[in-house]
C-alpha cells in the first residue's frame, strides 16, 4: 500500500542536513502519530520563521531586523571585521564576548567539487564592505581544507587593499590536559606555537 | 597486542561462530578456497585497515549490501571490544565497546602488519603500491600524518573538480585567485605529506639495513630512497605545469604521483631482482614495518602472513619461525598439511567451508623462549 503523502514528508525530511532515510522515516511517523496540534504548530513555526527571519542587508547573518542587532550597535568597532562560513560561526563567536567588531557571512566555503565557487559565497559583498576605515580582516573560516582554501582565495583578493589580514589560530583547548590531547591537535600547536 | 577473538557477520564465506585465536603464534589451515584468506583479510580490516587484496567493500560482503566484524583485543592489562560495520548506505563505521571511533584510532587501537602475495607490489607493481606500502607505515609511525594525508586527497579533489571545469570551457573572472588559492592549499597539504614520507622512509630504512644486513650482502646492498628528492618544490613545479594541467583538466605533480625506488649500487632493482628476492626482500620489508610501527606505538602490532610458507624450502622456513614476534597474537595462513610443522609451536585453526575448528595451543610451554624476539 502507498502512501502518497507519507512519501512526500519523508522525501522531504530526507533533503534536510544529517537526516538519511530511516530518520526521515521516524520523523514522519512521529508527526502523524502526534496530535494534529502538534504538527500545525511545527508547520506554522516553519512558515512564520520564513517569512520573519531573513539576511541581514549588511553581514548576511540572519536576523528579524534589518541591519541585524549586531550592525546596529553603534559601540561596535568598524575596524575590524570578522569573516565567517555560516551564521552559527557568530553565535559561536559572539559566546566569548571577546570580538567587539564587526562580521561578515559568506554562506559556506570554496569548494569545486560541490560546485561553490567565489560566486556562491558572498565575497563580492565583503570586498564592498573593506574601506579604507577597516584595519584588521579576521578570516574565522573552519580549519579544514575548503576553509582554509577560502581564506587564501580571500587573503590575495584583499591584498590590494592593503588592510591587515589575520587567520584565526588552531591549537589545545583551554583547561583541557596536554596528556589527553589527539595527536593532530597536539601537532598544529607545535605548528603554531608564539614566542613568550 | 593480542586478538582474543574474532566474530563475522555476512562477511565473505565465513561463518558466523567465534573464533578464538591463541596466545602468540595462529596457523590458519586448510584446503585452498575455504576461507583462510577471508578471516585474515577481516582482521586485517577490524585492525583499521583495507583489503590487502584491494578488495572493495561490497566484494567482502556475502550478500554486496553489509557485513560487521567483531573482537576483543588485550592491551596491556586492559581489554577491548572493537568493531567495524560496513553497508552500502552508510559505508564504514567503527565502535570501541559500542561508542564511534575514527578509522585512524581504530588502527591506533590496533596496530597491525600484514604480509600477503600481492605485496610483491612494493617492488614489483606500479607507483600505486609503494605509495599505499609507505602511508599504511606512516599511519602506525605517526598517527598525526594521517591528517595532513586525507587533507592532501582533499584538496586534490577539490583542485582536480576546478581544473576539470577551467578545460570544459568554465574559466570565469574569479578562476585565476580560485586556482592559485587551491595550489597554494594543495602544495601546503603536499609539502606536509611528502615531509613526513621523507621521516617514516627514513625510520624504515635504518631498520630495514639492520635486518638486511644478516640475511646476506646482496640485500644489505639495497637501498630505498623517495622519488622526488628534497630540492623539489611543490609549489613552484605546481605554478610551471599550470598550462598543461589546465588543458588535461588534472593535477601532474605532487604526492599522489610520487614513488619509492629500490636500487642496488644506485641501480634500481626492477627487473633485475629474482623472483626468489624480490619475495625475501617483500618479507624484510614488512618485518622492518612491523618494527618501526611497534617501536613508535609502544603496543606490539600484531603480524598476519598469508599463505607464509610458498615457496619456502625446510631450511628457510626454520629461520622465517626464527624470526617471527612474539609477545603479539601472530596469524599464518597455510595451504600445506600441519604435519609440515611438527615441532611449530602455535594454536592450529583449521579453515573448513568458513568454518574455524581449533586443535588448541602445541607445545605451548616451549613457546617463547625458543624462538627469540631478537631476530625481528
């Protein structure tokens, strides 16, 4: 027996990040088993979000105000510019209460393979928004191949500029023990260790 | 490291029973096509490793759709439950008592050499095989490579998807920074992989001379060197080829064209060995791997040899049991009858349609001390 619109909400769940064919299978049955409250109110959150979540005009993160809350603090330092892959990095970031600048979201990473290039991610946009006020370009892209690569493609587009151009650095967690550490971690912290 | 035992699932012909391995020496024996090669190969991907057949996933499993296989490892004091699953879905995935592991801390866990027929490759076969010879070594001399090898593949992909599209005619305004960013990505990964190939070749060699030495001159006067030598730089090779990489669509040079020369007084040795050295030189080639991988891990890796004593005369098979390990679980597989190994001290398995009977432990107390770990 098929069942039309239980194939359509797995097929659908499917498409989603993480989530293979017996997950979407589990989600589907959760939903219809649920009261019909609960679904609504899964779709209407998912609806309602769309429309009030959208990308901010000046970073790209996403926000319910335009310019974000982040680009509207005036207190923020526009010297400095943070670039992250996704708008998660921020929230990451914005935990440590470390970084007062400014941020910029490109919305994913280089990468050939999976058809990305610097069109797919917004670098046009953080080449605009480098004026000759910004001092510092922090790239926070993630440690691993394509966001490395990411960097270095940003790092020669912005040379002309002149703006200082820093990579954020890898090593051992804080509080953690030295003992414990895995052996690529351990080495990038030789890799990149600073003088005292 | 000792294998206590071993339990597969769908897994080529072997059947699903336990299989408990001895303390030390194992000889697997039986009539050929009956397994014995499988439950080698199965150890041999439990320890973190792939097929030495080159046997694809799907090729092991009894049914092309998924297999699991399990054990139980001592280390030390300790005990372990390690396994690996594999389905067409989901692809590979290991447990350390239940919780998922890293391939590479699997082969951490587990280390361990094996030595089949098709290692004739090291010497024999393409660039291919020396390449995969020297980074299986690198994985158990410096589990941290393995990073710097799988960003290097990477990257390779990566690089290789972008000039694929620049020859099919995608060579957009961005294209030129895009390609030097994936260069410059691909020659930091290389210049990593090759650095420590250069250090694992290097802890090889010196072993492997030591080793070399007694067996006679015409092996002490083998040498191993990687093809190309340190002047090279990758970046700079990189940036020359630039044009023709950009007309084949691929990348020419790095790591992943790289090789291992064998030479005798500066000739290589292709096509001039004997069948007969290529053969010890293959055995003292993976003893030495065996060593360097045991002195780096602190844990002795176990040893698997398949089909060990083909070709072998009476005398040469004394001083092969003289120069095996102890203090690890040892696998051998034979097609010949046990009874050409009366005084052989070692758990016989007999291999039979997938199945594992045990004739238990020979001899066990004269083991470990008639047979010295010096030799190896």
């Amino acid at each position: 027996m098929r069942l039309k619109g239980f194939d359509r909400l797995v097929s659908e769940f499917q498409r989603l990040p993480g989530i293979g064919a017996k997950s979407a299978a589990r989600l589907a049955y959760f939903l219809l088993r649920a009261p019909r409250e609960e679904a609504d109110r899964l779709s209407q959150a998912i609806s309602e979000s769309r429309e009030a979540v959208r990308r901010c005009s000046v970073c790209n993160t996403l926000t319910e105000t335009d310019p974000c809350e982040i680009c509207s603090e005036p207190e923020r330092d526009s010297t400095l510019l943070c670039v992250v892959e996704e708008p998660g990095n921020v929230a990451a970031i914005e935990k440590t209460r470390e970084f007062r600048g400014r941020y910029h979201v490109l919305w994913g990473a280089l990468s050939p393979l999976k058809g990305i290039g610097p069109e797919e991610i917004d670098v046009a946009g953080l080449i605009r928004r480098v004026t000759p006020e910004v001092r510092e370009v922090v790239l926070a892209t993630n440690p691993n191949v394509e966001g490395e690569t990411t960097a270095l493609y940003i790092a020669r587009r912005l040379k002309p500029t002149g703006v200082r151009v820093t990579r954020i650095a890898f090593g051992l967690p804080v509080g953690g023990d030295i003992e414990y550490a895995d052996e690529v971690t351990m080495a990038r912290s030789l890799e990149n260790r600073r003088e005292l | 490291m000792r294998l206590l035992e071993l339990t597969t699932r769908g897994f080529r012909n072997l059947s699903s029973d336990i299989v408990s391995f001895g303390p030390g020496w194992n000889l697997v024996v039986g009539e050929n096509g009956q397994g014995k090669t499988n439950l080698l190969e199965a150890v041999a991907l439990l320890c973190g490793q792939r097929s030495f057949r080159r046997a694809s996933p799907s090729d092991m499993s009894a049914d092309g759709e998924s297999f699991s296989i399990e054990g139980t490892l001592r280390r030390g004091f300790s005990t372990e439950d390690l396994s690996v699953e594999w389905s067409s879905g989901a692809g590979r995935r290991f447990c350390r008592s239940g919780k998922e592991i890293s391939f590479r801390e699997a082969s951490g866990l587990a280390p361990a050499v094996f030595l089949a027929p098709e290692h004739r490759a090291i010497v024999t076969g393409p660039p291919e095989a020396r390449r995969r010879f020297l980074d299986r070594l690198l994985l158990g001399y410096r589990p941290a490579a393995g990073a710097d090898l799988a960003a290097y593949d990477r990257a390779l992909k990566e690089r290789n998807a972008l000039l694929s599209r620049i020859r099919d005619g995608g060579w957009g305004r961005e294209s030129t920074a895009e390609l030097e960013a994936w260069t410059e990505e691909l020659a930091r990964a290389g210049d990593a992989v090759r650095r420590h190939r250069r250090e694992g070749l290097a802890a090889f060699s010196a072993v492997f001379s030591e080793l070399a030495k007694p067996a006679g001159k015409e092996y002490a006067e083998i040498s191993v060197s990687y093809l190309p030598g340190e002047s090279s730089d990758l970046l700079e090779t990189l940036e020359k080829m630039l044009p023709i990489e950009r007309a084949r669509g691929r990348t020419l040079a790095g790591p992943h064209r790289d090789d291992l020369l064998w030479s005798r007084h500066g000739r290589p040795l292709e096509g001039r060995a004997s069948a007969g050295e290529v053969h010890r030189l293959v055995a003292l080639a993976k003893t030495a791997e065996w060593r360097v991988v045991r002195d780096a891990a602190g844990e002795t890796p176990l040893f698997g040899i398949d089909d060990f004593d083909a070709g072998l005369s009476s005398a040469s098979l004394d001083r092969f049991f003289d120069g095996l390990p102890e203090g690890t679980t040892v696998v051998l597989t034979t097609a010949s009858d046990v009874s050409r190994f009366p005084a052989v001290p070692a758990t016989v398995l007999h291999m039979s349609a997938g199945r594992t009977t045990s004739d238990g432990a020979r001899a066990a107390e004269s083991h470990g001390e008639s047979h010295g770990m010096a030799r190896i």
